[in-house]
C-alpha cells in the first residue's frame, strides 16, 4: 500500500501565516501537521511509500524539509510537483491523485489524506477496520449534529449493522445523514484503479466537484463499488482552516483531551459530536 498526502492546496483562508510556507508545515505543539500523518503512517508496516503532492509554489519547501530532517518516517518519501501554481489552475484533489498515480505507475491499494487537519485517532485502527471489511473502500467520519458542518462536507447514511454507506454527498444542500466524513480514504487496487474512470466522467463536464469526497460519492452513487464508514468517536479531526482556528488549538486541543477523558470514565458511555466550539456533547 502506499499512502498519498495531499499538500497542493493554497490555503488562501490563513493569509499571510501561508504566503510562503504550506499549510503542512505549520506546527501544533511542536509538530507539523505533516509529521503528525507521518508518525501514524509508521505504525502501519504494509504501507511502504508515503507520496507527497505539491503545487509548484511549494513545491521546494516540502523538499528542503526533507532534507532538513524534519520528515521522521521509516518510509519512502516521494515529493511530487504537480505543476500548478495558483487556485486558479489546481489540479482538485482527485485530479492530484490521479497524477500521482500516472507519475508512479501504481494501481495498487492506496491511503489518501489531507495534511491540513489535527486529529487524535490512530490511522492504524481505521487500517484494521479495512482490512477486517476484506479490505472494503473505507471513510472516516462521526455523528454530527449541526447542520452548517453536515452541508460543508461530505455527508453519509449508513448502515448500522454493516458499516456499509448506503447514501453519500459531497456539500449537499439538504443533508441526507448525519455522519460527517473526514478527508481520509482507503482504497482496494480495484477502486484505485477506477479513480481514472472517475476523472474521464469530470471531464465530460457530468456536474463533478474537485473536492476529494466526490470520488466516494460517486463510488456510493454509480454502485461503482461498496465503501464502509469508520466512525472515530469519541475521538476527534479538527479542519484548521481559518486563523482563529489555528490560533485557538491550543484550547481546541486541550477541550478535545477532556472530552475523550470523559467518555471513557462516564460508565454509561457518551458520544461526541465536535461542534463550531468543539464541546458539544450528544447523549
């Protein structure tokens, strides 16, 4: 398996703290996002190459960072650049993977994440759950109550007793659901593969979005094949994607550390929703 990390996103919403440096490569707590997946990616021996997409603008920070030392892995690090330099005329996230994949000739089973969120799960408890599914196309995601986060991402109607995602949108406008997904993907080689079908129908101009939960949605839609939803709860994926979120991580960090503490400690057991200020609780 190889892990592909999505980093070609400008990050427009951060302002001048992303001019010039990525998104990726700002730190939590001593830690670059970046490092964050690399040290989970670690504990997963099956994966053997971590592939690194950039945009051309900077494209050369991921390397000089590379040869900084300050990717710590016991993988295989590929930096891509993907020859994009504005929003403009950005590949998409799918569009970057498939990319990735022309560029490395693979077709094999692949991991695909985003280097912009904190999280507090292991990646290695979601790889389980793939491989126990036989290896079944797996999301990740929680209950979620609030409408505004359910209709800014993709949402999913699941199957209780299966796992199996019977409905998934992409930003719908009125949510059929209540499971948020993360931006975090596991694919079999069958569906990796069918990432190119994917993208021959966006360019036919069929109505399709460049975010990266379109792909699975399109999976779920066209029964193109079954994806499984893990759900993280009580942990917890926090999108920093605006200044008062990263500045505030600290907090948000500390309020996602109590709320873990207090589900496994409360004997009935509580289930989490994480809400705009992160310390929503549902019963």
């Amino acid at each position: 398996m190889k892990a592909f990390i999505l980093c070609a996103g400008y990050a427009t919403r951060l302002g001048k703290l992303t001019e010039n440096t990525p998104k990726a490569l700002l730190e939590v707590q001593g830690k670059s996002f970046l490092q964050l997946l690399l040290d989970n990616l670690n504990e997963i021996p099956e994966i053997d190459e971590v592939v690194i997409i950039s945009n051309h603008k900077f494209y050369k920070n991921f390397v000089d960072a590379k040869g900084a030392g300050k990717m710590v892995t016991d993988k295989v690090v590929t930096i891509l650049d993907d020859g994009t330099s504005s929003n403009e005329d950005r590949l998409g996230a799918v569009g970057d993977v498939a990319f990735a994949l022309n560029k490395i000739g693979y077709e094999g089973e692949s991991m695909i994440l985003v280097a912009d969120n904190w999280f507090d799960f292991k990646i290695s408890d979601i790889y389980k759950f793939y491989r126990g599914k036989d290896r079944g196309n797996t999301v990740f995601g929680k209950f979620e109550t609030s409408e505004k986060v359910l209709r800014g991402g993709a949402v999913a109607h699941v199957d209780p007793k299966t796992c199996k995602i019977e409905s998934l949108q992409e930003k719908p406008a009125v949510p059929d659901g209540n499971y948020a997904c993360g931006a975090f993907y596991i694919y079999n080689a069958d569906t990796t593969k069918k990432i190119h079908k994917f993208m021959a129908e966006k360019e036919k101009g069929n109505n399709i979005g460049d975010a990266p939960g379109y792909f699975p949605a399109w999976l779920v839609t066209n029964n193109e094949a079954d994806v499984y939803f893990y759900d993280i709860a009580p942990y917890h994926n926090v999108d920093v994607g605006t200044l008062d979120t990263y500045h505030n991580i600290d907090k948000i960090i500390d309020s996602c550390n109590r709320e873990v503490e207090s589900y496994f400690s409360n004997p009935d057991g509580r289930k989490y929703a994480v809400a705009s200020d992160w310390t929503e609780i549902i019963k």
